[in-house]
C-alpha cells in the first residue's frame, strides 16, 4: 500500500467512523460497540509495517496539499517518535474500547461517546504524525475539543461540567500560547530568500545550517515560553496542573485512555520534538527541568493526600508526567534517549491501574479507600492485577517488572547532573522523594483496598468482574511482567524507534552505554537506593497521617492554581453580567438607540479625527425619469411611514421603499440584485408581520415630548452621516476597479456567463460558504431561544 | 378565517413557482438567477401555502425537518470543496470538463453543486425561521393601532 494512502487511512480513518453513530440505529448499541472496537485494531494493523521501516532511522516524508499559499499543509512524518507514540494510542486504545463496552451502563446512549472517542483518536495520531506546526495545533485543539466531550458525557452532573470546562480552558488558552509560540519560531527560522515555512523539516534545516539562529534571535524567550505554556497546560505540569484531578469525573475508560496514556502526553510529545531546537540552552534547563521537578514531587506528596482511588491515580500521573518532563529539561545523553521508555511503560501501569479502579467501582459501587477493604477475597484476578502495576509504578523488582528499570535510569540521571554539578544537589533530593513518595501512595492504593478491615463497600460487592473487563488489565499486566523479563526487549524495541527518529547526536555511544548498563541487578548502589526508597516509602506510608495538617496550617499552596482559576472564572462571568445588564435592560427601543448612535459616534469620529474632508463630485449627468419618480415614491412613503396612524399600514409602506430599492436597481441594470431584493424583502416582510404579533401595544404618542424629539435628531444624524459616507466613498475611489478581472475571466476559468453568480460560487466561494453558515447558526439560534422561550413560559 | 381566494390563487401558483424555482437554480450560472434566489423562491412558495391553509396543513405536508435540510445544504457545499482535495487541488476548487465513463464528455461545472448546496440552506434557514415564529401564535390578521 503507498505510504501516503496510510497514512491518510490511520489518521483520518477514526474520522470517518467517529460519524458512523450518528447514522447507526438507537437500538443496537452493543453492536455499535463491537464494531467500533475494529477500528483502533485496524489502525493498529495499519502502523506495523511501519515498524520495520523506520528501524535504522530512516524517516518518511509524506506531503498533501491544504494551503499553499499561507505555508499550511498535511505534511506528515513517520520515524521512530511517532510510530512509537502511535503505537500506545492505538495498543492502548483496543483495549479501552474493549473495556468500555463492559463500563458503560446499558440505559446510556453510547453514540456521542464513540462518536468522540473516535474523533480523539483521530486527532491524537494526527498531533503524532504531523510536522506542519500549524496542522499539528489543528489537531491540538481538537483533542480539547474531544476531550471536553467525554470529560462531560454525563452533563447532568455537576462535577462533569465543572472538570469538563476547566480542563477546556486551561488547555485551550494554553493552545493559543503554544500557536503564538509557533508563529515566532517560524519567523524566527524564515529563511531570508523565502517565504516563512511552518514545516518543521524546513526549521530544522534552517537551524542546522545557522546554529545559533533560535538562541540570538530576538524572539527566542518569548516563543520558548510560549511553546512551554502550551505544552505544560497539556501535560498539567506546574503551575497548570489543577485541571486533570478534576477532569476524573470522566467515566473511567476515558480516565485511562485520554488522562493517563495519551492526551497528557502530547505536551511532552511536543518537547520531544522541538528538544533539537532549544535542547541545549539554560532557558530549557531551568524552565522545563525546573518546573517537571516541581511538579514531580509536589503531586507526588499531593497522592498521599487523597481518598479517591482515582484522584491518586491523577495525581500519580502528574507526578510521572513532571518526572519525564524532568527528564527532557536536564538534557543527559541517557535521560533523552530512555524517555521513550518511561513513557511506554507509564502508559502500560497507568492505564492498567485506571481500569482495575473503574472495575472497583463497578462492583462495589464506591472508589473511595476508607469504604473498601478485604477485597482480594472477593476479586482475586483484579488483585493480582493490581499488584503487578502498582509494583510496577513503585519500581520495586521482585517480580521483575518494567518499572524498576525506569527508576533506576532516572536515578542515573540525576547522579549524573550532580556529578556535573554540584550545586544541582535539589534534584536528586527531589528524585529520592518523589520515589519514597510514589512507594507510599501505591501502598496506599492496594493495602487499604484489598487488605484492611472490610467495610460498606466490600459488602455490595457483587464479586469478580466479568472476563471481557478483565482482559484489557490482564493483557497489560502480562506485558508489564514480559517486559520485566526480557530486559533487553522492550528496551531495544524502544530504543530503536527513538533512536530512529532524526534527533540523535551519536547514536554508536548510546548503545555502548546501555549494553553496560542494562541488567537488573548492575551494582550495589543502585540495590542500596531501591531498598531505602522502599524503607522510607512504608515509612511515609505509616506516618503520613500525623504530618497531614501542617502543610494545611500555611493555606495550602498546592491550592492556589484552584483557587485563581475559580476567582478568575467566575469573576468574568461577573464582570460580563455587570456590564450586559447596564447596556442591555429588556427594552428594545433602548437597544436600537444605543447601535445607531454608536454608529454615528463612531463614525463621524473617526472622520473628524483623521481630518476628513467632504467633496462633492460635480456629475452633470441628469438621472433617468424613472429614477426621479422612484426617489419621490421612496420618499413619500418614508414620510408616510413616520406619520401614519395604523400599525400594520406602516409595516406595509416599509415595504413599499424595499421594492423601490428593487425597481432601482432594475433600471440601472442589475438584474441579480433586483431579484434578490424582490424576494429578500417579500421575505422580511413576512418576518415583520410575524414577529409583529408579540410585541406589546404601544402608541408612540404616549412618550414625552423631549423623547420624540431626541430620537428624531438622531434618525436625522444617522441618514446625514450614510449620506455623506456613501457619497464621499463613490466620488473618491481609492483601489483599482475590480470588475474586469472578473468579467475577462468569467467564462475561461469559472465557464459561465453569469458574473454575479461565479463570482458568488467560484471565485469567491470560500466566502459564500462562511455566508451559508452564518445563516445557519442563525436559524439554530431563533429556534433555540424561542423554544427556550416557551420553556420558561410553561413553568 | 381562511381567504378562500387566496386558497384557490395558490393551489394553482404553488406548482408554476416550484417550477419556476428549479429552473431558476439551473440557469444560475449562465443568466439572472442561481442558488440564493432559487431558494428564495421555493421557500416563498411553500410559505403561500402556508398563509392559505393554515398551520396544521402545513405540518402535515412538511415531511422534511428544515434544520436537517440546512445541515444536509451545507455538508453538500463543504463536500464539493473536499471533493477539490480528493483530485489533488486546493480546497473549493472548480472543475468543469468531466469524462464519465458511459456517457462520454459532459461539462458541468461542479459549482453547480455547491449552488446546490446554497439552495437547500437558504430553503432550510427561511422554512425554519418562519415556521419555529408563526408556531408561536396561532396566525389571524388583527389590526393593531
């Protein structure tokens, strides 16, 4: 199969099928589920082949056109990076699917989840596979969109609404940063003959061939900053990561598919990528190194903190997600290149860990660990399961897992920073807590679970899950163990694909460097550092209840991002309400006057400031007889609207100027136009006459004397400032006529006759399209607000 | 109160302005007309029937949802234009010379289907305001002072 034809299907193909629920039938939604299973499976299929292409570090560059014209296209890039991230969305993704078809709840309409699951299936392998920066924050976006989604499936509960909204702005806002980013970088990189490229093998060669071109550059600051805030409200590292624990009133499957195994990880994606470009520079030590320690080891101490075996585990993930961070920001040969391995084995436990929590939750109906208890004598597959990933997210080696691995190349890193330099000393303090940490909060997620005293919960248990919910767990434990086994495979299956992607320095020395230091046990100290972090961690583990409130006594600063998002959410929502309800107080005749006379204002202002002159234009040219006549008709019933008595007989002469204008444009040859104002003006006044009916009863007569006049000068001051604009525009023109172009072209490239019309649909297509959906948002907004309308009434 | 006038006057236009409308929408590109006026006109005409006889008449003969006739009129727009980026060119390009297989050479410009799709929105977006507002009150013509 040609390379581009799949790449297309994986990216676009869940695309396709994410609209497949909103024809399947209501009833069959058991079946909707198994066939939407297929597609992470297919998609899965589609990229092994790819596996043994991008082996030696070759790469494959696929381009589609979009938007030559502005630098935007779809173009895509295939290397060790994305085959390997595209690996856990799809890999990870058959299993949730599968999962989800035994979590969700039979009474529950299944079509707007697949729906967008599989749009953000969709959109996350697009962020993967694209190397245009502008195409890749397209699909950025719609991973919050999709997110917010299923972060809100169930929208009666409050809780959803709220995560589902923070998650949406903190990553939203944190998107716009990450474009500003990406527009600075490619103006940074625009080569001086031309024009600005956002394709990234085009940036790349651009810093290769001027070294220092990002570092001098004016911009450098504020586009690395800018790119980091995008990423770091992604990944939830520090200061925005007070959005994911409330995004875990998402239903579990969507937990451990987007929150833990790839929406997060799409920020660090990110820095993956660009590492080449700012990897070296103290800016990205200290920011991305910096803020990934925080992050480490203060949502490392925040999971103790917690009851809800769910929002441990967010936690959980924010302090792996900081230390991988962590990892890319110190910039050591071993840290960069076994990132990718942290990330897959993260990927492994977490989701594992999510699912036994949503089987919990399922059976006993609580995910709270002060209700359960005892409950490996009811679940004793989940329980082993459990196990093996928490032993796994501990990194403690018996049995062997993957984790431990992790663990120790990070300690190896930090050793190595402090080697360097010794005034580094808080990173590996950070690293020895965040360990003892984690040993503490996963003791914390298994002993009081299924150990303990049973409580309330145990007793609902309704006893083992069934096979199908267990299978997902299960086959990513049995990995989790195999990949402990086999020490040299997942790592030199890993290691190939980074290492195949564009970025590696030398690649000979890294492999000398993990062939020596691979092994489970490799010496002494290393053993010495696992068994004090298991010390401490039981320790911690034990004790943490007497330490509870002394980090409460001095307000809580892990609680400030909270607490600045709620303030300033809810307070422009306050400061929205206070300003609508001074311009907008329920009184039409108030609003139309305050728009015409800010169009007057603003107007004549603006006129008057930039010195405006009026000309008149000396046109001796005597208008058509007809013409004359239409303008005495026109003005007549504009005078006979103002003064005459009946309601309805003024709507009526209303009309009459509209077929006036019409009759105008008749005699001067333009039939289009004529048509269009014939049939638009029938239209409206129908529209009049209906909306006529539900406006109270008034009779201009009542108001004030002062009132009448004032809106009458005003009505005077509008016509004056249409007047004099529209006349002056006509007798100055300032551009070229564009009416030639159109009608030389109009039969050889648009072939019809009819200008008015190609011009419409041909030529300026783009814009009549934006027109159409302009019209129907418009329709959807009457028919929302009425039917709101009568809602209220009725109550 | 129906007019009984009006009644028999648009039994016998409704049909000719149907008409009128389609044929309207086909010689848009070549001579006055095309897909906003021909949308105009059809939803005038369906309109008519509904001041002769009345809302419940017009419910029963209304089979279609308008808001889905709009959808269905913009999905056709947006496809002719993704339709550009099947054959290779940017987005919205226009094609107008076709080899089809059986029938030999046709020229149709594929704006046409775009015009298309500008009718059933315009049709959709009047149809649907007008209906979701005279559903609000029954529809009598009272003079108001």
């Amino acid at each position: 199969m040609k390379d581009s034809i799949r790449i297309l299907l994986v990216v676009f193909l869940p695309f396709l099928f994410a609209l497949l629920p909103a024809v399947w039938p209501a009833q069959r939604k058991k079946s909707l589920a198994w066939f939407c299973l297929l597609v992470p499976l297919a998609v899965f299929i589609l990229i092994m082949p790819w596996l043994n292409r991008v082996e030696g570090g070759q790469q494959l560059w696929i381009d589609i056109n979009w938007i030559p014209t502005i630098g935007v296209n779809f173009e895509f890039l295939v290397d060790g990076l994305s085959v390997l991230f595209s690996l856990i969305i799809s890999g990870i993704g058959v299993l949730v699917f599968l999962y989800s078809i035994y979590y969700l709840h039979d009474h529950e309409n299944f079509h707007r989840y697949y729906a967008a699951l599989l749009a953000f299936m969709g959109s996350m392998l697009g962020v993967v596979y694209t190397r245009n920066l502008v195409v890749l924050f397209v699909f950025w976006e719609l991973t919050s969109l999709s997110s917010f989604m299923l972060i809100g499936y169930w929208f009666h509960r409050k809780e959803s609404r709220y995560g589902a909204l923070k998650a949406l702005f903190i990553t939203g806002t944190g998107g716009l940063f990450m474009l500003a980013g990406f527009v600075l970088l490619a103006l940074a990189c625009r080569p001086s003959s031309g024009s600005i490229s956002f394709d990234l093998r085009e940036i790349f060669a651009y810093a290769a061939a001027n070294p220092t071109a990002i570092a001098e550059s004016p911009y450098f600051t504020a586009m690395l900053l800018c790119i980091l805030v995008g990423a770091f409200t992604k990944s939830g590292q520090f200061p925005f990561y007070n959005w994911l624990p409330d995004a875990m009133a998402a239903p579990t499957p969507i937990s451990a598919y987007l929150h833990s195994s790839t929406m997060v990880k799409a920020g660090i994606f990110l820095m993956a990528r660009l590492f080449p470009l700012f990897g070296g520079t103290d800016l990205w030590f200290h920011v991305v190194g910096g803020g990934g320690t925080i992050t480490m080891v203060l949502c490392a101490y925040m999971a103790l903190k917690h009851y809800d075996l769910k929002r441990i585990l967010a936690y959980s993930t924010l302090s792996t997600l900081g230390l991988i961070t962590a990892c890319y920001g110190y910039g050591t040969k071993i840290g960069i290149h076994l990132n990718n391995f942290h990330i897959m084995n993260h990927a492994f436990y977490k989701a594992c860990l999510f699912m036994i929590a949503g089987i919990i939750d399922h059976a006993t109906g609580t995910r709270d660990i002060r209700e359960l208890g005892q409950l490996r004598k009811h679940m004793r597959y989940t329980w082993l399961i459990a196990c093996v990933a928490a032993l796994s997210m501990c990194g403690i080696p018996l049995p062997p897992v993957m984790g431990f691995l992790s663990k120790e190349f990070l300690f190896e890193q930090v050793m190595h920073l402090y080697h360097e330099d010794h005034s580094l000393w808080f990173y590996p303090l950070a690293a020895f807590l965040t360990a003892c940490f984690t040993v503490g909060y996963s003791l914390k997620l298994i002993v009081p679970v299924f150990w303990g005293t049973a409580n309330k919960g145990t007793e609902h248990c309704h006893g083992e899950a069934p096979f199908g919910m267990l299978l997902g767990p299960g086959l990513l434990a049995v990995g989790i163990i195999l990949g402990g086994c086999w020490v040299a495979l997942p790592d030199s299956f890993v290691l190939k694909l980074f290492l195949a992607s564009d970025f590696v320095p030398q690649q000979q020395e890294v492999t000398t460097i993990l062939h020596t230091n691979v092994a489970i046990w490799h010496n002494f100290s290393a053993f010495a550092l696992t068994a004090s972090v298991i010390v401490v961690g039981l320790l911690i583990y034990k004790f943490i209840r007497r330490f509870d409130g002394i980090l409460d006594k001095g307000g809580n600063p892990t609680e400030w991002p909270d607490r600045f998002y709620n303030f300033s959410f809810d307070g422009t929502i306050k400061g929205a309400t206070f300003v609508s309800n001074i311009a907008q107080d329920g009184n039409l005749r108030h609003y139309v006057f305050l728009t015409f006379f800010a169009i007057v204002a603003l107007l004549s202002g603006a006129y008057l400031w930039n010195d405006g002159t009026i000309t008149f234009v000396k046109d001796t040219t005597v208008p058509n007889f007809w013409a004359i006549c239409l303008a005495v008709i026109t003005v007549a019933s504009i005078l006979l609207v103002i003064f005459y008595p009946h309601r309805l007989a003024k709507i009526f002469f209303l009309g009459v100027v509209g077929y006036a204008v019409c009759l105008f444009f008749f005699f001067y040859r333009a039939p289009d136009l004529a048509l269009t104002q014939l049939l638009i003006e029938s239209v409206s006044l129908l529209l009049f006459l209906l909306v006529f009916y539900r406006l109270p009863h008034f009779d201009y007569e009542d108001e004030p004397k002062l009132r009448r006049i004032v809106d009458g000068m005003l009505s005077l001051a509008v016509g004056c400032v249409m007047f004099f604009f529209t006349y002056n525009a006509i007798s100055q023109p300032l551009f070229d006529n564009i009416t030639p172009y159109f009608i030389e072209n109009t039969i050889p490239k648009a072939h019809g006759k009819n200008v008015v019309n190609t011009i419409l649909v041909d030529f300026r297509g783009f814009d009549t399209m934006g027109e159409i959906t302009v019209l129907c948002i418009a329709a959807m907004g009457v028919y929302a607000l009425l039917k709101i309308h009568r809602k209220v009434k009725k109550k | 109160m129906r007019s009984m006038i009006l009644q028999v006057i648009s039994a016998a236009l409704v049909p000719l302005t149907l008409v009128f409308s389609i044929y309207l929408l086909f010689r848009g590109h070549n001579a006055p007309g095309g897909g906003f006026i021909a949308g105009l006109v059809t939803s005038l005409s369906i309109i008519l029937i509904f001041l002769a006889y009345g809302m419940e008449f017009f419910n029963k003969i209304s089979f279609l949802k308008f808001n889905r006739l709009f959808a269905l009129g913009l999905a056709f727009a947006v496809l002719t234009g993704l339709g550009a980026i099947i054959g290779g060119k940017p987005f919205l390009t226009s094609k107008s010379h076709w080899h089809l297989p059986l029938l030999g050479d046709a020229e149709i410009p594929s704006a046409m289907f775009f015009d298309l799709g500008v009718y059933f929105v315009v049709v959709g977006v009047v149809l649907d305001i007008i209906h979701t507002l005279a559903e609000e009150r029954k529809w009598g013509m009272e003079d108001k002072k």
